[in-house]
C-alpha cells in the first residue's frame, strides 16, 4: 500500500516541479522567478524524501537535508544580489 501511495506522491511532486518550471521561465518579474526557484528547491527535496521511502534507504534523507541547506543559502544570496547588487559587503 505504502507503494502505491509514493509512485502517487512521485507524480504530484513531479507534476508540481513542471509547473515551478514552467513559472521560472515565463515569471513576469525577477521576483516571481526567484520564488520558482526556491518552491523548485522545496519539492525536488520532497522528491528526494520520497524516493528515500519508496527505495526504504537511509542515505536520500541526508542528501535531502544538504540540498536544503544548499538551497536556502542560494536563495539568500540571489535575493541579496538583487536587492544590493553585491553579496558580500
């Protein structure tokens, strides 16, 4: 049963990824296509999970909880970019 229900989960993050894909390339504003991004980041790392309980392994939550980290921090200095010009003051 708990099969069925991540192929299921699988394809809604999936479908949810094309359509993050689909705004960060015709997002009318920088804005918009940062916040794609970001949202992209949040469901691959779902994706991640998922597959780490469909696979029944360990290891994809730790790669999840690294690309979160590894997102966040990118997020923070795109926006700073944006905002300053400049990353580091």
């Amino acid at each position: 049963m708990i099969e069925i229900a991540s192929v299921f989960a699988l394809a809604a993050v999936a479908a949810a990824i094309l359509l993050n894909l689909y705004r960060l390339l015709v997002g009318p504003d920088v804005t918009d296509r940062v916040l794609a991004l970001d949202t992209m980041v949040i469901n691959a790392i779902g994706l991640v999970v998922l597959l780490g309980i469909l696979l029944g392994t360990g290891m994809y939550f730790e790669v999840a909880l690294l690309f979160a980290m590894v997102g966040f921090l990118s997020t923070v200095a795109l926006c700073k970019y944006l905002l300053r010009g400049n990353i580091i003051e």
